[in-house]
C-alpha cells in the first residue's frame, strides 16, 4: 500500500491547505460548503487509486477484483496469521467455498507457476552460458534460496529419483558430509544449500572438493552449490542439519 499512499499524498495536502487557508476566516455557510466539497473530492480520488491499485495486483495475479478483495479480507483474519507470506492464488484455493472454486484456482496456479518456471530456467540457462565463459574452470555456486515442499524419507526409494534439496553445514557437521557422499553414490540431483558460508563461495568450493564433489556435475548443473540461511519456520536450522527434501 506504500505506493497508493504516496501518490494520494498530494491529494491529501491540498485538502489540508485549502482548509487551513479558510480557518481564519469566519465560518459561513459558503466556506463550510466549499471545504466538505474538497474533502469528499479528496476521498473520491482516494478510492479511485484504491480501486486502481487492486486492479493492477489483481491482474498481476490473473485474478479479478473480486478475488482480490476476497484475498484481502481472508489476510485480515486467520489465515493472513497462519500464512503470511502465502501467494493470492494458494491462499484463494486453500480457503475455496467449492469444489469448483478449488478446481479453478488450482487451474491458474498452474498455468502462473508453469509461466513463471519457463522464464526462470530460461534466465538459468542464460546464467549458466555466462558462467561456462567467464569461468570455465570453477565451480558455480548460486546465490538463490529454494524453499522445501515437504519432509523426504531416506526409506522411500521412489523418491530418490527426483531432484534433492540439500540442507548442510560446514563445520562441526560430519553428518552432513557423509550424507552428500551417499546421495552422490546413489547418482542423486541435488541442489545443496549451505548455510554457514557466510557468502564467501570460496568456502563453499573448498567444502565440496574435500568431500568430493564432482566438479564436472556441478558444471553440468547435476549438482548446485548454493549460499544458504537457516529458516526456523521450516525447522531449518544449523542444529538439525542435514536435512533433504525432494523438489
């Protein structure tokens, strides 16, 4: 809402100096009339940025403005408290009258999340291009944070064909070290995530070359090596390290 209240700011102002141009004046019935003339035009333009602004977010979204005002007024109870940080689309759906309300928010967030992957990859393939010619020879550590979906379980073989989020540290984690070894002896894909390199990629490059990464996979993008931030609302944290979740 920052940029609606800055742009009716102005408004605001001429209203405020319009009526204190008339407070030393006496108050006849023609000034009364003049400053609630200008407060109603203030108000008017206030809802018509409003509207504009939701209209925007709305469309942002693929939604209309009724979804949206819906969006607005389930963040205001329970769920804005649950789930802060959910998307309008996730939060519509999860909060569906219908089985047909369900069906079609599931429907748009597919066909969003589908637009908004295709332009992702096609930017991590334009980084990956860079990377190979301005550095052949290191190893890409990415900067990105990818979120876990839901718990993996090293029992359910099934899922150990998917690509792994991998949470590490480097110190004092010996845990985390032999964890990778065997996800790399079984051929897993895995983004790894670590969360004590204070930004510094070296460490990070230092790290996988004790613990054997193969260069020519993280080359290959089989393999990432990201700066990572521990996440207590998922039970991220550098005291329960490792942690894998499947993409």
């Amino acid at each position: 809402m920052t940029t609606m209240t800055r742009a009716v700011l102005p408004v605001v102002t001429v209203a405020m100096a319009l009526l204190a141009s008339q407070a030393d004046a006496q108050p006849t019935p023609e000034r009364r009339s003049d400053a609630s003339a200008v407060i109603q035009e203030a108000q008017r333009l206030l809802e018509s940025e409003r509207t504009t602004t939701r209209t925007q977010r709305a469309e942002a979204w693929k939604l209309t403005e009724r979804d949206w005002e819906r969006y607005e007024t389930l963040m205001e109870g329970p769920r804005g408290i649950w789930s802060p940080d959910i998307d309008p689309i996730t939060a519509l759906g999860v909060e569906a009258r219908s089985a047909e309300e369900r069906r079609r928010y599931a429907e748009l967030l597919v066909e969003v999340e589908r637009a908004r992957t295709e332009r992702e990859l096609a930017f991590q393939r334009a980084y990956d291009e860079a990377w190979q010619r301005l550095y052949p020879d290191e190893m890409p550590v990415d900067e990105f944070t990818l979120r876990p979906r839901s718990a993996f379980h090293f029992t359910d073989e099934g899922a150990l064909q998917a690509r792994l989020t991998v949470y590490v540290a480097l110190e004092a984690c010996e845990r985390c070290d032999s964890t990778v070894s065997e996800l790399m002896a079984q051929g897993a894909q895995m983004d790894i995530f670590v969360l004590d390199s204070d930004g510094d990629d070296a460490v990070i490059r230092d790290w996988a070359s004790r613990v054997g990464v193969p260069a020519d996979r993280v080359r290959a993008r089989d393999i990432t090596l990201n700066h990572g931030q521990p996440d207590p609302e998922h039970g991220i944290t550098v005291g329960s390290l490792p942690q894998v979740y499947p993409r």
